[in-house]
C-alpha cells in the first residue's frame, strides 16, 4: 500500500491521522476504495454466470434454421428424415389449405412460392392454430418431424404468422397463381384417322390385312362376287366375296348373292371366327347395275346385220360391254352370265383378250394377269 506523507513537510502521515504532526497541516480524507473491489467482483461473478447459463443452454436449445425447400427435400426421404425426429425446427414459407381445393394429405403445407408449391415441393403442417389464416399467408414455424401414418409432417409448436390474408383473400391468391378457377377444357377424344367406323366403305384385302380392326363393324365390303360357290377343304360349300385379284377370299353368311361373276358391294357385318373374318351379309349390290344370274335369252343379238364369219362364245360372268378394247373404255352394255354371243374379231393388248361383237362393242375374253377366263368358246 502506498504511504501517506504531507503535501507541506513531507512528514509521514499515518493511517486515521487528519493532520501533519510535524507542521500541523490539515490532511485530506482518505478515499475508500472497497466499493471499487466489491463492484469488480460482482461483475466477475455475473459475468461468470452469464456465460454459464450460455453453456448450460446450448445444451438443450439445440434449434436448427432450415429453408422450407430444404425441409421439403428431407420430408421426401424417409432415411434423412429420421435424423431429424428429436430436432427443434425453425421454418418459414406460405400458407397452403387442402380445403382450397388442393390435392394435399392433410389440411395445411407450406411452401416457399405458389410456383414450388406445383412441384410438390411442401411440408405437410400439423397445427390447430391456423384455421383463420388463409393460403398464401407468410408465417414462421418452430416444431419437429414427426410420422403420423405414413407420412412425415412437421408438428408445429409455435406459429407466427408474419403476414395473414383471410381464408377468402388467399383462396382468391390461389386461383391467380394456381389457375384453379379456369374453365376445365372439354377434352374431344379425337378417332385416330384410321378409324373404321360403321358404314365405311372397305376392301376384302383391308380387312383381310387387320380382321380386330373391323370385327364387329357393319360395311360396305367392295370385292368380286363369283359365279359360284366355293368348295372348302372341309367339303362345305361357302359363298364368298373375293378381293380384285381374285386371289383372296371372305366367306359370306346369313344371305347369299343372286348374281355373280362381276364387281360388287356386300353390306354386311365383320365378325371373327377363330380369328378368320366372315361376313354376315345383309344384302347385296352390282356396281353400275342390278345384274342377274339368269338370263331369258340364249344369245346377245348382233343388230348391225353383219352376216360375216364369227365364233360363239358364252359368257361365264356379267359382263360389262365396252365401246372399245380397253377396261378404260366406256360402259355401253351388259352381257349375262350364260348368254352366247358371236365374236367376229379378237385383239389382245399383251395382257388380256377382247372380242369385238359389232363396231363399238367390245367384251374382254380373257385376263391373264388374273389369269380369269370371262367368256369361253363353245364351236
């Protein structure tokens, strides 16, 4: 401790002593410093249990700051999920109420924007404080995960809501962002363009190409319809309409033809037997005209007297007499099946044979690309 000497003399002062006893000069008082100490160490003692209670309470008050988009990405994998179950949770982010007609599994997720919310980027809430608040409010959560069947939610301890709509304001902010109040737009199924529908007008090859494709459809079926009725292997005999080529053939049922041997429509339905088609006809029409297998008349008269040299042929078809010797030429007659009829000349165009029956009618004989015999000579 520092001594006390007088200001005037020098002289050492004692401790308690008011004044000099070598020149009586008056002493100041002494200051009392113990105020000072114990005001230092009552600092040091708060100070020291301030930072203790900081210990202390870090220890429990483990809380975590996590963005809802990175809560939402936890919440998707159970896994990661289940490190966070005993963690006090702060979030924040928009309002989002199932009963805003939004396909939610419980009443309440939230969301950092309208735009994530449509991405399935949410937390599913679990609270019983936000009946009043409408979608798209922001508030601030603190909770935990926790799994309620199935599913892992955030149960909500406390909720600040930092900027409330009404339950009516953010359904109205839903449907703006959200689009919920559009018209939902009629969607017309349009047929693929290859569908077959009843009444369409088809070949033999087009069904026989795709029979499903037709089964059960009624159509207008364009094939040959021949001279007779085809022998099965089976020993049935089955009328039939052909394809164009003669080649192909459908069996027809429930009616058959009066006619034969030309190019016809078969009104009928498409059904499936084994997966083979049959068509179960309703009626029947020549093209160009109504033809008839029987004929009154034995032969086809020649009218322009011509009395020269001819071959009789008869007809094993309806035939369709032309002004030329082409299948291009013009229609001008009809020869009958079984009629005869006197050819008095022949020209062949290297792929089939016509007989000329008087100047500008002419009936082709004979096909060989189809390889077809339409008249057959009889003398």
């Amino acid at each position: 401790m520092k001594k006390r000497v007088c200001p005037r003399c020098g002289n050492e002062i004692q401790k308690g002593e008011s004044f000099c006893r070598n020149c009586g000069n008056v002493m100041p008082k002494e200051k009392d410093h113990t105020y000072i100490y114990v005001g230092v160490a009552m600092f040091v003692v708060i100070f020291i249990v301030i930072i203790g209670l900081g210990i202390l309470g870090s220890e429990y008050d483990e809380t975590k700051n996590i963005i809802v988009d990175d809560l939402s990405e936890i919440v998707q994998d159970e896994d990661r999920a289940e490190d966070y179950l005993d963690t006090t949770i702060h979030t924040s982010g928009y309002l989002f109420r199932k009963e805003d007609e939004l396909d939610i599994d419980m009443d309440y997720a939230i969301s950092s924007s309208a735009k994530s919310f449509k991405k399935k980027n949410y937390v599913l809430i679990d609270s019983d404080e936000l009946k009043n608040v409408g979608s798209l409010s922001k508030v601030s959560m603190d909770g935990s995960l926790e799994k309620k069947s199935g599913k892992i939610v955030f149960n909500v301890d406390r909720v600040t809501v930092d900027k409330k709509l009404s339950k009516e304001e953010g359904k109205k902010e839903l449907e703006k962002k959200l689009g919920l109040n559009e018209e939902k737009k009629v969607v017309v199924k349009e047929e693929p363009s290859d569908t077959v529908k009843d009444g369409s007008t088809v070949s033999v090859d087009d069904i026989l190409s795709d029979p499903e494709k037709y089964a059960g459809k009624r159509l207008k079926i364009h094939g040959m319809l021949p001279q007779s009725v085809l022998e099965t292997s089976d020993g049935r005999l089955i009328a039939t309409v052909d394809n164009m080529t003669l080649d192909k053939h459908i069996e027809i049922r429930g009616a058959s033809p009066d006619f034969g041997g030309c190019e016809a429509m078969v009104v009928g339905t498409v059904f499936l037997e084994n997966g083979t088609p049959v068509i179960n006809a309703y009626s029947f029409e020549a093209l160009g005209n109504t033809l008839s297998a029987d004929t009154s008349d034995a032969y086809y008269p020649i009218t322009d007297g011509y009395t020269g040299y001819t071959d009789t042929y008869e007809a094993n078809y309806d035939m369709v007499i032309r002004n030329d010797y082409s299948t291009s030429a013009a229609k001008v007659d009809i020869l009958k099946k079984g009629q005869l009829v006197k050819i008095r000349d022949i020209k062949s165009t290297g792929q089939d044979i016509w007989g000329l029956i008087e100047h500008g009618k002419w009936v082709c004989i004979e096909d060989w690309n189809k390889g077809m015999t339409y008249l057959t000579k009889v003398n």
